[in-house]
C-alpha cells in the first residue's frame, strides 16, 4: 500500500507530526539518516499505527503515491540542501519537497527557484507550537509553490490547530513568505517571553513578591485580556517546585539560549528599514544575560542594588498588567509593520488578517487579541500601524498613564526593564509629528554633504548648506541604505 507523505527526520517536532497525522488516517512513511531511530520510533511511540519505515531514500520515494509529497523535518542550512541533492535523481516533475523547519526565508527563495527549474515544487513551511503542538495540532505557514498546494492543503489542514472551527494554516505567498511569516512569529515571540520576564522581575525585585504571590497574579492575569499561551505556561512555571520543594524557577540559570530566528527578525528589520525596536531589544536582552560572568562581577563593582518598589501592590500590579498588555500589543503591531513591508518588497501580497487567524490557536504566540488583530486587518488591509485601529488605539491610551508609571518607576528603582520600556518610547516617536532628526540631517550635512529635505518646499527636493564658510557647495549623493 503506498503512503500518502513520506517524512524526514525523527527529532520530537517530526516524530509527532507523523504521529498527528496517523490520528488523521493520513499514511505516513518515515526516513531518518541515522536509520537505527526509525526502528526505536516504530518499536516505540509509533507502534500499533499505519506509520511504515524506509531505511534509503529510494524505497521512501518508492512507497509514495504520486505525486509524492515529503516533508523535511531536519535542522536548518546544509542539511536540508544535503537532502534535496540526495532527492533530486529519485523525484520527477510534480513531486513536492516540503521544509517544515525554521529554514531561513532567504534559503526558502533559493530552493524554490532551484528545484522550479526541475519541476519539482518546493514549500516552505513555518510550523509553531512546539512538541505539544505538532502532537495535538499546530499553527502552519506555507509558502513557495502555489501549484503543490491544493495537494499539501488536507493533510496540512487536517492536523493544523482550529479555532471555531477554522484551520490554522492557510496559503501564505509565494517564494519563502512562509518562512519569512514564521521568523516574525519567532521575533515577536522573543518580544513577548522579554515582556513577560520583565514583569516577573518588577514582581519579584521591585515588590519583593513570592513565587506563590506571581503565580496568583499571572492566574489572575489570564483570565484578563492578558489571556495567552505564554502567560498560562508561565503560571504554570512559577508553580512548578523541585525536589527539595523550593521553587524550581529559582535554581535556573539566568542565561538565555537562541537558535537564531529571532536574530534573522532584527537583521531583516534593518535591511528593510523598519524600527522593530523592541524585538531586537529582545534579542540583545538575551545577549546580554549570556555575559553571565561579567554581570556578576560587574554587580559587585559597581554595587548595583534594586531599590524596593513602595506604595500599593495591588495598584502596581494593576498598573503592571497594562504596561504588559500595551508592551504587547507594539510587539505585535511592529512585526506585522515589517511583514507589509517585506511584502510590498518582495511581492507577496500577504493577507494579514489570514496570519492573524493562523496564529489564533496552536503556536506559541497566540493569545486573546489575535482574534482583535484579524478584525483590524479585515476591515482595513492597508492598516499602516496596528494602534491605528480603533480598538488598538482605545486600548494603548487607556494603558498609557499606568505604562508611564512602571516604566518611570523601573528606571529610578533600577530594575531593567529594556523592551517594555522600548515599547513606550516606540509609541511616543511614532505618535511624534515633529522629531529631532531634523538636527541629525544638519549634523550630516555638516560634516559629509549628506544634504537635507525643507519643510518649506516639496518633498524630494535637497539643499547643501556651506555650515563653515569653507566647505564649498558640492553635496554628496543622496541614498538609503
């Protein structure tokens, strides 16, 4: 009997995707490179189910209905472009590759143009929910070759996570807009673990709260508009103890690992031109609670001490579940800002109400106001910026004094607050009509000719001015980077 998807890779996110689909009745055959996994996998998690192993890559495309459809559940780079080499001679015009990994979207572009000149249809899927997720139902993002996705679409929208009744993987565009879809879910996530960090912080240093205490107040918090995959772990989290019964949190080092997506977010940012001030703050919080050993010798020598935070707990709860809610709504908004530039770059067409949907249920950002971004969206696609939403703006106003006081109050106490406070100060320069760049365009007309744009004459029109007396009127060419 042939199978209706043949799967690469036996790392959790592959193993239960397989085991997802056979829930499906679809018929998954299952390749590895290390072919002693695929026994354990069939002995174990997948016996008594329709999963069939293939120990070469020939008798996987063999056991496959045609057009054949796999799907690369492998570590990112080289060894995805390994398995597409090794691939190639087995497949024929109409096959489907499919990337399921954290591919970067750049990589995603190549490939697809490569194996196009082949025949071969390539998608590059994003997948976000973890183990628990590819087990009992993902968020998916597919992009690449449109013409394999009425092929890719039951399977894929049958094991996707649903939310009233609505898949959570839908077409995303052509090329590597999926990955690109997916990388920004990642950014965004990292803003959003930063955030909710930096609450945990305020608590914990600032209102000298115990972990029984937080793990009430993130409780609380979820059944607020707060109401989140991440904040529900996090409670979860602080209530977790060790063996000893002390709180497990406590003995966990402070030293924040990454795989990358979140770093691809911030440098895509800037080649694109667009401030995401707090997911690349996010980043370099991890960055900087790496430098583990410096910071504690830096503690001593400088004889940094967090001031307690007085007045009322409950009002500075109140006022730190607004900051954290209006922190969280820029995370967002600036990450759907670069994903309309980028598709206005790259010709993508992206419908961002359909993303918002798709990250409704199953992935690790969703949260009770996707369901807010996707009405935003659906009733005006050419939203510029998310707080201009009527919604959006209602909400970031009436959280504006209680943000302003937390963020004031982390600064004079001195608990880091990096991307709440980032937030804020996005929100104030963007709402800003008149900047002090006008002063940055003097300063580089002065030293480099750079020129400058007049508030009293058309737009596009650029002026030099001789600041010394002895610096001459020819100007430098003007262009962004």
């Amino acid at each position: 009997m042939k199978s209706d998807i043949g799967v690469i890779g036996l790392a959790v996110m592959g193993q239960n995707l397989m085991l997802n689909m056979n829930d499906h009745q679809i018929k998954v055959v299952v390749h590895n490179r290390t072919t002693s996994k695929i026994d354990d996998f069939l002995a174990g998690p997948a016996q008594g189910t329709q999963i069939t192993g293939a120990f070469t890559l020939k008798a996987l495309t063999d056991r496959l209905e045609r057009p054949r459809r796999i799907m690369l559940m492998v570590r990112a780079g080289e060894v995805v472009d390994g398995f597409i080499e090794s691939l190639l001679p087995l497949l024929e015009p109409g096959d489907i590759l499919i990337d399921g990994g954290n591919a970067n979207y750049v990589d995603t572009n190549r490939r697809v143009a490569a194996l196009q000149q082949h025949g071969i249809h390539y998608i590059g899927a994003g997948v976000s929910g973890g183990e628990e997720g590819a087990r009992h139902g993902p968020s998916i993002m597919p992009g690449g070759a449109i013409e394999a996705w009425p092929q890719v679409k039951p399977i894929f929208q049958a094991i996707a996570a649903t939310v009233d009744g609505v898949p959570c993987c839908d077409w995303v565009g052509t090329d590597g807009a999926g990955h690109f879809v997916k990388m920004v879910h990642n950014g965004i996530e990292y803003g959003d673990m930063q955030l909710i960090a930096e609450a945990y912080h305020f608590m914990k240093a600032g209102l000298g709260m115990s972990h029984a205490q937080m793990q009430a107040t993130f409780a609380a918090w979820q059944e607020s508009e707060l109401d989140s995959y991440l904040i529900e772990i996090t409670t979860d989290i602080l209530g977790f103890t060790d063996d000893d019964g002390a709180p497990l949190l406590d003995k966990i080092l402070d030293a924040a690992g990454q795989k990358g997506t979140g770093k691809w977010t911030g440098i895509n940012a800037l080649e694109l031109g667009i401030p995401l001030t707090l997911i690349t703050g996010a980043v370099f919080a991890r960055c900087l609670s790496a430098l583990k050993p410096e910071r504690e010798a830096a503690e001593v020598l400088f004889g940094h001490k967090v001031e307690p935070v007085t007045g009322d707990q409950a009002q500075w709860l109140e006022a730190l579940r607004q900051a954290l809610l209006a922190s969280k709504v820029i995370s967002y908004a600036q990450g759907f800002m670069l994903m309309r530039q980028a598709s206005e770059e790259y010709g993508w067409n992206l419908n961002y109400g359909n993303v918002a949907m798709m990250w409704r249920g199953g992935c690790i950002i969703r949260s009770a106001f996707l369901g807010n971004i996707c009405d935003a969206f659906r009733k005006d696609d050419a939203l510029p910026f998310l707080g201009c939403d009527t919604y959006f703006k209602t909400l970031l106003l009436r959280c504006l004094p209680a943000w302003r006081q937390v963020a004031a109050c982390s600064l004079a106490s001195g608990i880091p607050m990096p991307c709440t406070t980032s937030a804020l100060a996005f929100l104030d320069g963007y709402t800003t009509a008149r900047l002090p760049a006008n002063l940055l365009q003097a300063q580089r007309d002065y030293f480099g000719a750079h020129r400058y744009e007049r508030t009293d004459r058309a737009r596009g029109e650029f002026f030099h001015t001789n600041w010394t007396g002895s610096g001459g009127d020819t100007a430098s060419s003007t262009y962004d980077v």
